[in-house]
C-alpha cells in the first residue's frame, strides 16, 4: 500500500463519503497487490498525492480484490485504472501504466 500520508484508503463502505460527498478533484487508483504495472504506477500516485495536496488534489487507492462492488460500479476491467472524480462524477481516466508526466498533465489540465 502507499506509503504517503497524503492517500486514502478506499473501500466499497468508504467510497461515498471519501469521493462520493466531495466537490473537489479526487484521484482514484484502482490497483491489486499481485498486479506488477500497479507497483509501476504507485510511486507516481504517491509523488502527486504529496505535490498536489495544497493544489486540492485529494487521492486515494481501491484494492479491487478486496472492494469488487465499487470496482465493478465504475467498469474497472484492467488494473491499473487511475480515475478522476469530481463531485462524486468521473471526469477522467487513464488505463495502464504510463509515465508520470502523463499522470501529471491530466492532473493539470483538470484541477
């Protein structure tokens, strides 16, 4: 899991309050333990979790194994899946493993 301070832990409970009730841009990473491109993408989650926080970029992680229902309410059929959320509604995602300065221009162009 991440080791940053600045990233939720999501659930199937938690989704709703954590995502769901918040009006701001929230980055979810959708991920399993056993998936090798997940631990390629997870330091650049954590990297823009600590350098976006005072830019109200808010960032969480879903085990999918472990929260199928919100996993399969949001169509998450290949892992990694990066979604952007804002007031509860997917504005954006990005599927696989790209670079960081992918990740970081769809964070710009959306905060």
């Amino acid at each position: 899991m991440a080791d940053s301070t600045n990233i939720m832990t999501i659930t199937d409970g938690t989704f709703e309050d954590e995502v769901a009730g918040n009006d701001g841009l929230t980055m979810v990473d959708f991920w399993a333990v056993w998936c090798g491109p997940c631990r390629v993408v997870a330091p650049v989650v954590e990297e823009l979790a600590d350098a976006y926080v005072d830019k109200g970029l808010r960032v969480g992680k879903v085990d999918v194994d472990e929260n199928p229902n919100i996993s399969a309410k949001y169509g998450i059929r290949s892992i990694p899946t990066v979604v952007f959320f804002r007031g509860g509604e997917e504005v954006d995602r990005i599927v696989g493993a790209m670079p960081k300065p992918v990740f970081e221009e769809k964070v710009q162009s959306l905060l």
